[in-house]
C-alpha cells in the first residue's frame, strides 16, 4: 500500500511545497471523487469511496506540520509511544510549569493582556520546535523528532487551554 506521500507523488520529507500538495490533492480527488462513479456498479462506488477518503486523510496528515511530523517518524519505524513515554527534558518541564503558573495568575485576575501574551509566547515555541523537529527530520534523526512530536502534544494541549480560558474571560 502507498503511503501518504507515494499516493500525491511528493518527496517523502518534512519540508513540504503545501501549492504541489493542494495541487496534487485536488488531482487524486479528481480521478477517484465519488461523483465520478455516481452511475457506475456499487463495488466501483464503494472503491472510489474508500479511496476518496484515504485521500482526504492522506491530504490532512501532510498538510498539518505536526501531524506530518508523526508520520514521518511512524514511516521510519519509530513508535511515539504517546501513551507510554512521558518523559521530558528538565528545561521543558520547567517552562510548562512556569506558563501554567502564568495561566492561573491570568485567569484568576482576568488579565487577557497577560493572556495574549502567554499565547504568543506559545506560539513562538511552537514554531521554534517545528523547526527543530524538522532539522532531525532532515537528518534522519528520528528519535529525536519523535520526543520532539511529544513535546509538541503537550504544547497542543497547553494552547487549547489557554484558547479556552481566553474564551471564557472574553465572554
């Protein structure tokens, strides 16, 4: 079976052209979209189906640097282990704490400025660890991409947060 970057002919690598993607996309949606088949036997119906999806599923890994990041790394034999492998660097460990402590002054005082600012923040790292991750995607380090892959879930998870509370205090 193809994987992802096989099925829209792309170099299998984390730096990717997102116009080739869109394009290559909407060429493989265009050969297997499920009205092209609308008249034709339900097996053919089904296959374009199936392969419409595999597709749309194919087309969000990529386009998402952090879950193409995974998936670079699962190609290559390197288990996550998200569930398992919680460990992190000391550093990292020691900013989350010092940004939830951020988030809970901020919350409790209702200081969005503060709050902005703790995104903005977040995002800069974010970015800075793609850049990273990406780094040992190029250079075939995938141990190392993957931990990073795991601290980006953490970040994830940490921004959702913040979205929410700035949600909240914004209402």
């Amino acid at each position: 079976m193809q994987n992802h970057f096989e099925l829209f002919h792309l170099p299998q690598r984390f730096a990717l052209d997102m116009q080739m993607l869109d394009a290559a996309y909407r060429e493989v949606q265009n050969q297997v979209h499920p009205d092209k088949f609308a008249s034709a036997p339900d097996a053919e119906r089904r296959v374009a189906m199936q392969w419409a999806t595999r597709a749309n599923e194919a087309y969000q890994t990529l386009k998402n640097p952090f879950r193409r990041a995974a998936y670079l790394c699962e190609l290559h034999g390197v288990d996550l282990e998200t569930e398992s492998n919680t460990a992190m660097p000391r550093e990292f460990l020691v900013q989350q704490m010092e940004w939830r402590e951020a988030l809970d002054e901020a919350r409790d005082s209702g200081d969005l400025d503060a709050l902005e600012d703790l995104a903005d923040q977040l995002q800069a790292t974010v970015k800075r660890q793609l850049v990273r991750i990406g780094g040992y995607l190029e250079g075939d380090d995938y141990e190392n991409a993957a931990q990073g892959v795991r601290q980006l879930m953490f970040l994830e998870k940490f921004g959702n947060e913040v979205a929410r509370v700035v949600d909240r205090l914004a209402d």
